[in-house]
C-alpha cells in the first residue's frame, strides 16, 4: 500500500467530513453538488500531496517501508548462446556450449521454474532443464546460424519472459567452451530487503557434465540468504540485520563427475557477486 493511498484513506474518514461541517458553519449551501466537489476537490489535491510526501519523509527517516520490497522478476536482456558444427571429412560433431539462463529477482522458495515461451521454440537440437534454467544439447543436430528464442520463468507466483539468442558456427575446427564460470570480474545482483523474498540465478557455462552443483566458495551472503545447491540460485529471506550493509561472495560450480568449473576471469580470480540491501 503506498503513502498517498493511505492519506486518501484519511482524507476521505477524517478530513472530508470535517471539511463538509465547517462549509456548513460557515453559511456555505452544502445542498449544492457543485459546490461541495469544487471545494473537496482542491482540498483533497492539496491534501494528499502533503500527506503523501509526509509519509514518505516518515518513513525514510524509520527506514521502512510500505510497497512490495520484494524485486520484480525479470530476464537480464542479451544473453547468448553458443553451439559449433565441426566438420572433419565425412563426419559431422554438433555440440552445444551448456550455461545457465538467468533470472532476477522474485522470490522462489526453491529455484526457478522454466518453460518455453507460447508461440517460441527451441533451435533444434538443444533443450531447456525446467528446474535449473541450464541450456543444453538435446543430442540432436544442429542448425548453422543465429536465431532466438523465447523463455518464461516462474518463481511460484510470478513470471517473466525474456529472449536469447543462440549462436551456431561451423568450421573444421570450432572453439568448444570447457566447463567454466564466466570471465568477468564482477556480476552485481539486483537489491534485497529485509524481510521480502528474494532471488537471483549465478552463471556458469561450459561443457561440464549435468547436473551442476553450486556451492558458496568464499565471503558473505546476506543473513537470512542460502545458494540452492541443486538448482544455481541465491534465494531467501534478509533479515533485518542486513540492513544497510552490500555482501560480496565468490561460489564454487562442479559437474555430475565432481570436476570444478574453471576460473578464466581477469587475474584468474572468479567472479565475484555483490547483494546490496538498502534497508
């Protein structure tokens, strides 16, 4: 519920109908329609505005809040995937470079959920883990070329849709990803607030052998905050002594056969994720 929609509350249990009284004391003919709402009208405008940032001020300085602090669910745009045709002679390799898609925000209890988007379809030969979000090759062929696709997630009660895009080269000889976590330094995730559920997928990619198991390697998730091991995802309640601080971590990603996704980052350092939670 949001600060002017509680001060229209008041405006209209309170200060309405003192206002309707003292236009009658005042000799005002409350009998005229046109003239009540003319009246009520500029007070009730000027009122809630006051009200309303009043309120806000209020709760500011408390550091609280009154409208959902949980994030909208959304699919970060630009994600890209990769696959290869090789051809050596009379024989023919396709492979798909697996990696996560990813989602933010929400609040899953467990992980995401993931489907095909009404009216997409998935290039041939590649398929979709509803419960972890990896793409992956389904063993069939592959399709030289780029084309896109469109995703929905779900965290239980809420859903977004988001498009990729899958890249495919063909060559005698096709660079194919090993089992890593990206190359980035940095991967900053959307904010959390106490109290509210909250929910970000982590990245990896490569050819490591599914499923993927994630783990917290080093730092600090915010109190209240957990990595879901199976399914690649920060998820959790903060609670209120994370208000006010930023946590940084970096996570460890194996495959099916216990083998550690590499780190190929600047410095050989893996990425590290930053929380933030304002309050």
């Amino acid at each position: 519920m949001s600060s002017k929609i509680i001060a229209g509350i008041i405006i209209v249990l309170f200060i309405i109908p003192n206002a309707a009284m003292t236009l009658h004391q005042e000799g005002v003919d409350v009998s005229s329609l046109d003239t009540v709402l003319d009246f009520l009208g500029s007070l009730f405008d000027t009122v809630l505005d006051f009200l309303g940032s009043l309120f806000d001020t209020v709760l500011d300085f408390l550091g609280l809040s009154l409208g959902s602090g949980t994030p909208d669910l959304y699919i970060p745009v630009g994600q890209s995937l990769t696959g290869a045709i090789q051809v050596r002679g009379s024989d023919t390799y396709y492979s798909v470079d697996s990696e996560t898609l990813r989602a933010y925000g929400g609040a899953p209890l467990s992980g995401y959920t993931w489907t095909v988007a009404s009216l997409s379809a998935l290039p041939p030969g590649t398929a979709v883990d509803p419960l972890t979000g990896i793409f992956h090759s389904s063993g069939g062929k592959l399709v030289s070329g780029t084309c896109t696709f469109d995703m929905t997630v779900s965290d239980g009660s809420r859903t977004a849709t988001g498009t990729f895009t899958f890249v495919v080269n063909t060559g005698e000889i096709v660079p194919v990803a090993v089992f890593q976590q990206p190359a980035v330094s940095f991967i900053s995730l959307p904010d959390a607030n106490t109290g509210y559920g909250y929910g970000a997928s982590l990245w990896a990619l490569g050819n490591g052998a599914l499923p993927w198991s994630w783990s917290l390697a080093a730092g600090e998730l915010p109190p209240g905050m957990v990595i879901d091991r199976a399914k690649g995802v920060v998820r959790g309640t903060p609670l209120q002594s994370a208000a006010g601080n930023t946590y940084s971590f970096t996570i460890t990603v194996k495959d099916k056969t216990g083998e550690e996704a590499l780190i190929v980052g600047p410095g050989l350092q893996p990425p590290t994720y930053t929380i933030s939670v304002p309050r």
